[in-house]
C-alpha cells in the first residue's frame, strides 16, 4: 500500500513501524513529547538513501565519514573536523517537496545550527534555525513553508562541545508532487495541504497528502488532526484547474459524522460538490465505541457530477462520539490519514505561499497612556468584570470589579490593588473573598505587530500574580477560543522578588506545555522596583525583553516546525491585571489552603490593607 516515504537515512526501527500500534485517542500529546513521538508515532516503509549521496564539509577520520549518517545504521555516525562551520549534505535524487527533517545527535551536538534546501547544490534557503540546540534527537517539520530542492543540509553555527559535529542519523521526509496528468491519478500527492486549527506540529494538514496511512485505519501515525471543534476543513492545492472526479478519504478512528466536500478556485469561495445521506449520517452517528474499540473508516466519494476546480477540502459539520468511559460521551476533534483526489489537471508547481515579513521602516507610537489624569482614561481602557466580561479562571480566588479601590490612577500611575473581605462580592459568577483589578484595551484598540511595553512596581509575596499581556481579539469566537487566539505573556509574576516569565500560548503549546522563559533581574533587581518589560511582535516572531535585555526570543519557524499553529498573525489587545492565587502560583508555592496557590501569610497581607501592583506607562509603537 501507498506510505509515507524516507527520502535519506532511517533507522531499521523506523522501517519496522509498517506493522500496526495500538490505538491512541486523539488528544494532544504533551508539547515536551511531540517532537520527541514524531519518529515512533509513524508506521511507514522506508528505504536507505545510497551513503554515496551523502557528503560534509570534512569528518573527524575515515571511519565517521557523511555516509555513517545515511547507512540505515544507528549505531554508527557522522562526526565533523573540529569546527563550528561544518556542514553535512544529503542528495535526493530529484526535487521533492520536504515535509520534515529528522537529527538524531550523538554527544556532540550543534547548539546553533540551520537546515537548507536547494535545487542545485548551490543556492540555499534556510527553514529550519536552531539557536539554543540541546541535543537528543530533533525533528523540524516544515509546514506550512515550501521547501522544496534536490538537496538538504545541516549547516553548523556553533557547537555545543569542544568536539565537532556528530550525527548518528539524518533523516528527510518528503516526497514528488504529482504532475500534472491528462489520465485519471491522485492529483493531491505530495501537494501543499491546508487547514484552519490542528493539534501540534506532528498533526499538521501536511499529513494529509503524503502517502501514508495504516493497514488498519487504527494508529497514530502520519495523520491530520484538528482541535476539538466542529467547524474544522482541510484541504488541498492541486495547483492547477482541474476535472475532479473521486475523493478518497482515510479517516483515523476520530471520523466526521457529517461533512461537506467543496471545491474552489481561489481557496476563498467554496462550491459543495457532495455531502452524506441523512441515511448516512444517521448510521455514523450511531457507530458509537470505546476509543479503544474503535477503528477509522476509507469513504470512497464519487461526485454525482465531475466538479472542476484548483483546490479541495473536506469541511467537517458533526464530529464522531466515543464512549470515553461508558456510558459517558466524548469527542475530539476530527483526524485524517489521507486524502485523495482523483482526476487530471493538476500541476506539480502547486506550491506554500510566502510567510509574510517584516515591513521596515521605523516605529512610532500608536498608543500610550502615562496615567496622569484624574481617573481611568475609559476611552483607551475597558475595565473587565468577573461573571460580565469574563468567568473565572486558572482556581484564581479573586474577583474582577470596577471599583476606585482597585483601579485607580495615583501619582502619575495606574494602581491595581486586591483587598479582602469574607464572602463580601456577590458576581453573576459566584461569591468571593477577594477583589482586584483588570483592564484591558479590548474594542478599544486592537492592533497587529509592533513593540509593546510599559514600566511596572510589583508586589512581592507567594500567590500574588501580576500579568502584562496580549490576548488574541477573536478569543471570544467560540470557532476560536482559547488557544486558538493565541495568548502573549509578556511579563507573569507569582510573588517571587528576583525573576519573571514570558510565554506564547497557542494550539500545540498551550497552558503548562507553552513556549516560555524564566528572566531574573540584572544587577540583583528585584520584581518590586521599577522595570520596564516589552516585546517586539513581528510576522517573523517575538523577542521579550526586561530593561531593553533580551531574555526570549521565539521565531515563527522554529515555533512551527516543533510545536504547532503560528496564531499571532491577527489582531490582539493589551491586559494589565492582579490574580490572587490559582494554578501558574500553586505550581510553585504548593499551598493548597487557605486558598490554592495563596497561603495564609499572603491573605493576611491582602487583609491588611491590599497589595498593590503600580504601572507608571504602557506604549505600543508600530511600523507604518
């Protein structure tokens, strides 16, 4: 049967995948698992490339030389001469599309290092940039880049030993787009695949097109996965018009009750060309089993009428139901080994659009806000309420009220302050002990990339949580939510004096599992003095800084080929506000009583008059 082909070394282990895995619910792998699950989670038949057809800039002798890399061996490894630029190149055969690229380090690993593709072996392209390489074995996918060339290289920037560079294995995925054919054939092989929210970097629309699917229709493996949402699609560029006369679809066990099949000739309005019986429906709706017991299914659709168009999709309407454990109901999100299209037409030029880039030119201050007046300026700020605006979150004790004992400006600064009171606020949410303060320039100003920062005083105490923030605006879409809208954490506190932590929170990378770091303060500075916290927001990523240091910088790429979906690419708003206690601060502190996250000796801080988190100016500079 048709698989998911290797294009330069593999292992024997991977080659023994073809057999079927026991099945695993579609739910999201913890993020620090998926890149690592890639390789384990693919049952393919794979070749060895000719070792021949591997070469380096130089080896450290005879016996590690280039083609250790590409001999099917993992034992035995490629190691460069001692030098940061060092490169190891693996030719192809012929262009393919690569949909992923495989390093497993030995010891001495690259600690920078980016992976090129060419056509010719001379004029590369970059889509892969590791900055802080840690070794083990690495996979960078490549969706939704176009990569597409003969060759492939790792090129070294810096090792992380004072040895070379050592490879035991290096792997390419990929394979020949289908050309354009007057006889009927799979139009959709190896063509750029699209989609709208899927589960991590090892579930990518990617998959849909690569060839590969189980015996069974039962594994995880080679598959498109979306999030849990009914209103998920994912389709397929066949870079041509085309006569379109069957679409096969392999579906893993998490399968659409109802869907639709549309064409288009511009990837923007859509024709439905076919969609299930009522009879039908009924009948899948009904197929209800444990996730243990439950197998995909092959729908063979032949369209009543041969449809004509450039691209394809499959929009799913009713998702599968699992007993998960009986008699209660689940279900995930929708998941798809494969899909064909079946016709002529087609082109093998189909190819990813350009990610965007950075405009240039210089920045200029669209918003700011020094708080020098007598209140709240509510023309730039809403004030967000618990139980109107917003429902509690993340076991957080306090409540959310628009009050001038929380949100006041005093002194030329914005204050946020806590306070407690036993079972005092009553909200449409519930009654709390606590109230403080959150605002936000949600409907007020909404904006796409650019420097945001502002200068803060925090309180210092186990439990008390300070954020400076971004939000996605289409977080309230319930076809988008959280994390599909993205979340920007440019400055979180949880009471600690010398350190703060930045995030990105996304499909794929989201809660526990999101891209972050840890900054502590130069100088011995302390998170209740004066400091200035910000984050330039570009197409190509994001770098937080903490008084004009840089303390994390996470590309678009690099957050795309490991984790998941890029979501910052639309419009977010900007968030001051002070959590009493709840789960980022229990993580740390462990107190579970008098309030989770928030221990007796921070309430009686609360208690005694309020803590309180100052904020002299907030600014946001764009590019226009």
């Amino acid at each position: 049967m048709p698989s998911r082909t290797t294009l330069a070394a593999t292992t024997a282990a991977l080659i023994a995948l073809a057999a079927p895995m026991a099945f695993a619910a579609p739910v999201p792998k913890p993020a620090a698992a998926q890149a690592a699950a890639w390789d384990t989670d693919r049952a393919a038949a794979a070749y060895t490339a000719n070792p021949g057809a591997v070469t380096a800039s130089g080896s450290e002798n005879a016996a590690s030389g280039p083609g250790a890399a590409a001999d099917g061996n993992g034992t035995t490894r490629w190691s460069s001469d001692f030098t940061d630029n060092a490169w190891i190149r693996v030719d192809l055969g012929s262009v393919v599309r690569v949909s992923a690229v495989t390093l497993d380090w030995e010891a001495a690993y690259g600690k920078k290092y980016v992976l090129e593709v060419s056509r010719n072996g001379t004029d590369w392209t970059t889509f892969y940039t590791e900055d802080d390489g840690t070794g083990g074995s690495v996979t960078a996918h490549t969706y939704p880049q176009e990569v597409t060339g003969r060759y492939v290289r790792m090129r070294g920037i810096q090792r992380a030993t004072p040895w070379g560079y050592s490879l035991y294995s290096f792997k390419v995925y990929g394979g020949e787009p289908a050309p354009a054919s007057t006889t009927r054939t799979n139009l959709a092989l190896n063509h750029p695949a699209y989609g709208d929210f899927y589960q991590h970097a090892g579930n990518s629309p990617a998959f849909v097109t690569d060839g590969g699917w189980p015996a069974g229709l039962k594994a995880d493996q080679s598959r498109w996965s979306s999030d849990w949402n009914a209103n998920r699609w994912v389709g397929v560029d066949l870079g041509a018009t085309s006569r379109i006369e069957t679409v096969d679809l392999y579906w893993e066990a998490a399968y659409a009750v109802d869907y639709r099949v549309q064409v288009s000739d511009d990837n923007r309005t859509w024709r439905t060309v076919y969609q299930p019986s009522a009879s039908e429906v009924a009948a899948r709706r009904a197929d209800v089993k444990s996730p243990g017991d439950a197998v995909g299914r092959h729908d063979t659709v032949q369209l009543p009428t041969p449809a004509t168009g450039r691209y394809v999709r499959m929009l799913g309407v009713e998702r599968r139901s699992f007993y998960n454990p009986a008699p209660a109901t689940a279900q995930f999100g929708y998941s798809l080994y494969e899909f064909q299209v079946w016709g002529t037409g087609g082109s093998a030029n189909a190819a990813y659009p350009a990610l965007p880039k950075n405009p240039g030119g210089a920045y200029t201050t669209t918003f700011f806000d020094d708080f020098t007046g007598s209140g709240l300026d509510r023309n730039k700020w809403r004030v967000v309420r618990t139980g109107t605006e917003m429902n509690p979150v993340n076991g957080e004790s306090q409540a959310y009220v628009d009050s001038a004992d929380n949100i006041r400006t005093e002194n030329g600064a914005l204050v946020l302050q806590s306070k407690y009171c036993k079972g005092c606020t009553r909200t449409p949410a519930g009654t709390f002990d606590f109230t403080s303060g959150r605002i936000d320039t949600n409907t007020k100003f909404d904006f796409t990339y650019g420097k945001v920062s502002a200068r803060m005083k925090l309180p210092v105490g186990d439990g008390f949580w300070p954020a400076f923030w971004m939000l996605g605006s289409d977080v309230d879409d319930p076809n988008v939510s959280w994390p599909g809208s993205g979340e920007t954490d440019i400055m979180e506190n949880i009471g600690y004096g010398d350190w703060t932590s930045s995030a990105l929170h996304g499909p794929g990378y989201s809660a526990d599992g999101n891209i972050g770091k840890q900054q502590t303060y130069a100088d011995g500075g302390r998170a209740d003095q004066w400091h200035t916290y910000g984050v330039e927001w570009a197409p190509e990523g994001m770098t937080f800084t903490v008084d004009d240091r840089v303390v994390q910088t996470t590309s678009r790429s690099k957050l795309e080929s490991t984790r998941g979906k890029w979501v910052f690419d639309h419009n977010q708003y900007v968030i001051l506000n002070l959590a009493l206690g709840g789960a980022y601060p229990a993580g740390w502190n462990k107190a579970t009583s008098p309030y989770w996250g928030l221990p007796q000796s921070s309430v009686d801080r609360v208690a005694q008059g309020g803590v309180r988190a100052e904020i002299d100016w907030v600014r946001v500079e764009q590019k226009k």
